[in-house]
C-alpha cells in the first residue's frame, strides 16, 4: 500500500482550533516535522483540512 509523507511547512498559531487538533493528529508539532502514514481515506481528509500549512508527497 502507498505511503504519504506528511511535512508540516507552516506555523498553526492563529489556526482553527480543529486544524490545530489536526496536525497534532497527524503527529506534527513543529515546523519540519515530517511523518509517514498509510495512504487511507482518514488520513487523506486530515491532510486536506490543513493541506495550507502542509507538503505531501507519495512515498512507495
């Protein structure tokens, strides 16, 4: 199954609360952070509630 790398490129602070919680989801808690998860639909939706303050490439 695919993988995405997850970076987090920009800061939260003045963010919604939920894309807040969402990053911190994601396991992002810092600019340059970066994970990896399994490419599924939940992971997909978190990425496009905060897709402005992340990069996302497919990783194989």
């Amino acid at each position: 199954m695919a993988r995405l790398k997850v970076t987090q490129t920009k800061s939260a602070i003045g963010g919604k609360q939920n894309q807040r919680d969402t990053l911190r989801t994601l396991g992002l808690k810092r600019i340059g952070d970066v994970v990896v998860k399994e490419d599924r639909p939940e992971i997909r939706g978190m990425v496009s509630t905060v897709t402005h303050l992340v990069a996302v490439e497919e990783v194989d």
